[in-house]
C-alpha cells in the first residue's frame, strides 16, 4: 500500500519553544514517523510540499501558505481559543475580538480540525465553525516518563539543591497569569517545611501578559520555591522524577499536557476546578478550589494511603493517553480524508 505523505507543520520549530503546543506536536510528529504507513515530513515553511496531508498545529502567518496550498488536505490541531491569549499575551482582553475573526477564517478552511478537548470542541462551535470536528487529546510516549530509578531523582534533587529527604511539589507552564503562579507561590509560602518548584519561563518576554509582576513574584518568592527557568523536552521527565506530587493552579487551559507528563511519571496531579479537566481526566486528577489547594497538598504529604491512592489515578491517565493508540488513529482520520 502506498504511503500517506504527511507535511506536520509547527512554528515553532522555527521560533519560540518552552510551551506545551510545541511538546504536544514534537510527541505527536515522534509517534506518527514510527508508523509504517506514512512519511512524515516536517516543516520546510519555505516550500509547499508534495504531500497527501498538511497537518498544521499553529496558526501563525509563516503557516498561511501551507493552509491555502491546492491539494494536499488540511488537517489542524486545535490547540489555542481566543481565551487562551487572556492572561498569555499582552493587552490580549482588547484585541480578543480580532483573534476570534482570525481563528474563524484560518480554522474554516480546515478540511478537518482536530479539538484538544471537549471544551474546545465546544469553543469552536460556539464561534460558529462550520467544518468538520474530531475530539482527540494530546497524547504522549509515556515511556519516556516512567520511574527508571533513583539515581535520576536525587542527581536533580542535589542540582536544584533539594535535600533527597524533603517534599516535592512541582509545577510547570509559562510564567503567565493565566497559570496563577501566584496561587502557586501563595502554597509554597503555606507549607515552608515543603519544597516548591516551578519548570518553565517566559518564551515570549515583555510581550507575556503582566510581565512585570510575574518577575516579581518570582524575585519575591520564598526561599522553598525554586525557578530553574525554561527545561528541553528531553530534560522535563528528570524534573518529573525529583518531584512527589504536581500541582497546577491553571485557571484556563484547553488540555494541560504538563498533567499528562506528570501522571505518566506516577505523580498525583492537584488541578484547580475546569470544565476541560472533568472532561480530559474526570476523577483521576485531584480537582480543588482555591482555597482547598494547601491541605490537599498536605492530605498527599501525610498519607502513604491517600498518596499511594491517587498515584494509581495518574497510571489510569497515562494509560488512557499514549500517542501509540493515538498515532494509530491519526492514520485512520488521515485515511478517510484522502
């Protein structure tokens, strides 16, 4: 059988990393070049490439000429709403009008688009997308996340100057308001005797949403709660290893990949409460308000029982969402396109 031609299309190959669309395409791109029933070509934003497929998981300007090739199908993988950017970028409350236009005309011309989550299935509809919807979340190979052994733990527990001993509460994203740091630092101030740490940046600098105060929350941070900054996608399941549990405070997110990465590494995931989680992971994750974050962290750090509990929670996530099956149904969606 002749193999399906696939151009998999993410700007930021060529641009900014260190966020989860760009984890989620890398995992995704990886998967499908290990199945036999396609040639996955990826990039090349210079040249329209002879193919069957163009699977674009970005948005941007560099991808335009790609969206409107004569040919190929186009599948996109709905990975940003107009309220993703409130709280990301800059100003974004003024301008998420035009965004909405945007995403209606780039998304329209879709022969298929690929939602990360119910939610943003329901996003699509609401803005009144006419073209065809499929649910498929992000998925990972979760191998790379699974507990290997300890060594791994305590070399980045003695990196990021964590005693082997002590409590480990880790948290990953971009610095933005939208991940709500600052309930984040507001936990790490609650339980001094546990260590907090943060993975991750800001990729797009002075640009990112109230720039300034995330600095300061970071420069103000107590001495518990740690920065090691932007991490490689190779880097991140050693991160995972040297933690106990993962918290994220999210107050908006379309899927949460950095969920699945830390379930996949046996960590109990402590959410706030979001439709899209109830949705992606349902009881699996630790669902909290506010105001309920400190003592779940504490019921976890006390209780082998409650610990060892939510723990088997995060294998059931990991096994649901492993781009394998995943890669499999992407050849049947691209199969039925062409």
């Amino acid at each position: 059988m002749k193999k399906i031609i696939v151009n998999i299309v993410s700007e930021s190959d060529i641009s900014v990393q260190g966020h989860g669309v760009h984890t989620a395409y890398d995992e995704m791109a990886r998967a499908l070049e290990r199945r036999s029933e396609l040639k996955v070509i990826r990039g090349r934003f210079g040249e329209l490439v002879d193919c069957d497929i163009v699977h674009l998981h970005t948005i941007g300007s560099r991808t335009w000429r790609k969206l409107l090739q004569k040919g190929p199908k186009k599948v996109v993988s709905v990975h940003v709403v107009p309220d993703s950017f409130v709280g990301s970028i800059v100003m974004a409350r003024f301008w998420r009008f035009a965004a909405s236009w945007y995403m209606r005309w780039f998304y329209g011309r879709a022969d298929l688009l690929l939602a990360v989550s119910e939610e943003t299935k329901r996003d699509l509809l609401d803005m009144g997308i006419k073209r065809p919807i499929v649910v498929e979340y992000n998925t990972i190979d979760t191998t790379r996340y699974k507990r290997t052994s300890s060594s791994l733990r305590d070399e980045y527990r003695k990196k990021l100057g964590i005693p082997e001993s002590a409590f480990v509460v880790m948290g990953a994203g971009q610095v933005q308001p939208r991940k709500r740091l600052d309930s984040f630092a507001a936990a790490a101030i609650a339980l001094p005797d546990v260590y907090f740490v943060w993975v991750g940046g800001m990729p797009f600098g002075k640009i990112a949403a109230d720039s300034t105060h995330m600095e300061k929350i970071m420069t103000d941070a107590p001495k518990n709660l740690l920065f090691p900054g932007i991490v490689g996608i190779e880097t991140m399941p050693a991160y995972y290893q040297a933690a106990d549990i993962f918290f994220l405070p999210s107050d908006q997110e379309t899927f949460g990949l950095v969920v699945l990465e830390a379930a996949a590494s046996g960590l109990p995931v402590i959410v706030r409460n979001l439709p899209d989680y109830k949705d992606s992971f349902g009881d699996d994750v630790m669902q909290c308000d506010e105001d309920e974050f400190v003592n779940s962290i504490r019921r976890l750090k006390r209780s082998k029982k409650v610990y060892a509990e939510w723990s088997e929670k995060s294998a059931r996530i990991a096994e649901r969402f492993d781009s394998t099956a995943a890669a499999e149904r992407y050849v049947e969606l691209y199969r039925n396109l062409i």
